[in-house]
C-alpha cells in the first residue's frame, strides 16, 4: 500500500530565512506528487504538483518542489519564507495515470518567527 | 464566489443520533470527496464520487454512507455516531478524477459525546 511520510511534525524559521520540508513516499511506481497547504480554519490549497517531466516544479506562493526518483522524496523549498506563510503543509500521492483518491502525509505545522 | 460550502461549521451530537453533514459546490466538478482530519493522522479519506450516480469506499468508510444524487451535493451521513468520529470533516471536489487537484470546503469539525 502507498504511503507518505513527512518526518517533521514542526518547524520553526526566522522569516527571510530559507525553508525546506521533506516528505517520502513509498509506492510501487512513481506516483503523482502534490503538496498542499492549510491556513489555521481553512481547507487545504494546492501548491503545486508533479506529474511527469522536468523534476522540478513551481508552484504558487514562491514554493518550489523537487522530485528525487532515486529518494522517493519530493520536498517542498522556499528561498524566504514571509510570515504569511505559517501553516500546515501537506505532502500527498495519488495513483500514477491519475485517480485523485490521494494519500496525505501528517503534516507539517511551519511556524514563522519575526 | 465560487467553491464548496459545507454545513454545519461545527455540531456536537450524542453518541447514537444520526447526523447529515451537507458538501454543495458551484463548480460543476464532476468529482466530489469526504476526508476526515484528525491529529497525527492527516487526511484520510471516508468515501468518494467519480461522477452523479456513483460512489466508492475510501480509507476509513466504516460507519459512514454518501449519496450523489445531483452533480451538486455529497452529504456525508453518519447513521449511529459513535465518539471515535469526533473529527473535523472537509468535502473536496475536483474537475475530474484524474486532475490531481481539489479544490476543499472549510470544513466541518464534529464533537461526539
């Protein structure tokens, strides 16, 4: 069965500092990637996604994600993180060839300090 | 503005009754989703509809039944609530079922005493 693990539960940066947050997969074929991101009393928003092709994928907000095959990670980056960007941040898959019944990773609560 | 209302935005019900929580979207999404989301856990998902007309089991549908009767509305019916589905519910929709992306209502966070 697939699985998604995000190691860290929370995280703390300075804001302007640079952020990154890992998630690992677990799938018997490369599976859709997707990250998204929870405001505090919000639905989840989708900040970019993986399909297929170039290995690095841009997303909205100023995210980045990279896709390592080889790690079966796909983490999420930031090169300065603004204090808006505090909330909970979820990694996901879905089955490759499509199917949007997604698997969620626990979450990572990022905390921004100013 | 467009997107997933969902109600009620927050209910507490006696274990044994019977609670409807209510997904409406305005997007024309053919797709429609129940998660629930519990600490530590994520999101795991309860039931799913492809299109009107049908649904399918997800992770946890146990104790759980849905309806798509319009393209519409995807109420989550929980027929004898027991405190183990104390959670906060969120109802997603997407364009199709293989886009990847869905779009999530505010959800609704359920307290079973």
């Amino acid at each position: 069965a697939q699985s998604v693990t995000q190691p860290d539960i929370h995280i703390t940066v300075s804001e302007g500092a640079s952020l990154e947050l890992r998630c690992n997969y677990s799938y018997g074929a490369t599976p859709y990637l997707f990250w998204y991101v929870q405001s505090p009393g919000q639905g989840l928003q989708l900040l970019l996604k993986y399909f297929s092709g170039d290995t690095l994928v841009q997303g909205i907000k100023g995210f980045e994600a990279e896709f390592k095959r080889s790690q079966s990670s796909f983490n999420l980056r930031k090169p300065s993180v603004h204090w808006s960007d505090a909330a909970e941040y979820f990694c996901a898959v879905g089955p490759p060839g499509g199917g949007n019944k997604l698997t969620f990773g626990t979450g990572t609560q990022l905390k921004v300090e100013l | 503005i467009a997107g997933i209302t969902q109600a009620p935005t927050s209910q507490i019900l006696a274990a044994g009754r019977r609670m409807t929580l209510r997904c409406t979207q305005d997007m024309r999404h053919n797709a429609m989703y129940w998660y629930r989301q519990d600490l530590g856990l994520g999101l795991r998902l309860i039931h799913y509809s492809n299109t009107a007309g049908t649904t399918g089991k997800g992770e946890v549908p146990d104790g759980y039944s849905v309806s798509r009767a319009n393209t519409d509305d995807f109420p989550l019916t929980l027929a004898s609530a027991v405190p183990s589905q104390t959670s906060v519910y969120f109802c997603a929709s997407s364009a199709g079922a293989n886009t990847g992306e869905l779009f999530f209502g505010e959800g609704s966070r359920l307290t079973v005493l």
